[in-house]
C-alpha cells in the first residue's frame, strides 16, 4: 500500500488497510514524501508494521524498496 506521508492518512485508506488485514497476508506501507520531514502520527494507525519511506523527488528509499519488493518473489 502507498501513502502520501505529507497529509493526513484519508478515511478510504484507513478502510482499505482494514480491509487488506482481514486477508492475513503480509502487508507493506510505502510512505512517500519522506523528505518533507512532517510528524504524521495516523500511518501508525493503520496497523501495518513493515513501513519504508521513500521519496520520489529525491529518489531516497527508492533502491531499498525495490530490493524488498524483489526480494518476495
């Protein structure tokens, strides 16, 4: 699951991570915007704890996600 860590996570994303739960399978948060720096306390919320920030501007986290991500398959 992706997020915009740059505002608050939005009730279809809350619903969304509730749903995804229900399946019992391993659940990624990719938060991106990392780079702007801002305390967001409501991706905890979503119960989802293998968390990675990413920045697509700066390209940081990037590299580190794909490997994770290929490293599932």
């Amino acid at each position: 699951m992706v997020i915009d860590g740059g505002v608050e996570v939005s009730q279809m994303e809350r619903e969304l991570a509730r749903r995804m739960h229900k399946y019992d399978k391993k659940l990624l948060l990719v938060v991106n915007k990392s780079d702007k720096k801002q305390s967001n306390d409501s991706i905890e919320k979503l119960g989802i704890t293998e968390k990675y920030t990413v920045s697509s501007t700066t390209k940081q986290g990037i590299s580190e996600l794909r490997e994770i991500i290929f490293s599932h398959f």
